[in-house]
C-alpha cells in the first residue's frame, strides 16, 4: 500500500467491495474460500438485488482493505476524486458521487430506509432489515 502523494491521507492501489451493507448482512456477502479449501455457496442473482442501478458494488474506500460498507470510518467511500468517490453498481454502470451522498454517518450497523444512503447499500432498500 502506498501513500499518494506522500503524507497526504489517500492511499493508492484498491477499490473496495460491498461485502456487509449497513448490518453485515444486507450487503453483497463474501464468497470466498473457507480455511478448508471448500469453496463457498451462494451469491446473489441481478433478479435478488431489488434496485440494481442504485446499490453500490466497488468503490474506493477511506482505507486500503477491499472492504467496504455503510457504517464506521474506515469502510466508506472516500472523497480523493474532487471531493468524491467513483461507484461501481451492480447493474455494471459507473458513476461518481459526493462523500457526503454516500456516507451515512453511523458508527455502527444500522437499518433506517428512510435514510437517504440506505438504497446504495442494501439488497431490498424497501424493506425495514434490507435483505
């Protein structure tokens, strides 16, 4: 991981995935290997992601860990692009979107649909958990 310019907060080198949503379940999930070597079950099919063109699939996080979600200060897209973050959305397309638009400010999980983040971030922003 390197520092971008030097001593200035942004780090070059990574886009993160929306593995964990707002609650670490409504998000995309992890399909990965397990320690077993197993290969993991699942996905999501287009068809389970209620609002394709709106939740975010990559962006590029405030820290360099792949991760990304919409809770804590880590994990959230950052504003290194003209005080914004380049968005990836499960429908394909991209777009770029304030800091602002996109964090939610919670420092823990949470499940508010009224909130205007919640659609970027969870499968089925019409219902009151997201999944």
């Amino acid at each position: 991981m390197t520092e971008t310019p030097a001593n200035s907060g942004y780090y070059f080198g990574g886009y993160g995935y929306n593995g964990y949503g707002t609650n670490a379940s409504n998000g995309l999930g992890y399909r990965y290997e397990s320690d077993s070597g197993a290969p993991a079950a699942g996905g999501y099919s287009l068809s389970d992601i209620e609002d394709p063109s709106r939740m975010m699939m990559l962006s590029e996080p405030v820290s360099n860990n792949g991760i990304l979600r919409g809770y804590g200060t880590s994990y959230i897209p950052g504003d290194r692009h003209n005080g914004g973050s380049n968005v990836a959305h499960v429908d394909g397309h991209a777009k770029w979107y304030t800091k602002e638009t996109l964090n939610p400010n919670k420092t823990s999980t949470w499940s508010d649909r009224t909130h205007p983040a919640w659609p970027y971030w969870v499968r089925k922003p019409s219902t009151t958990t997201g999944y």
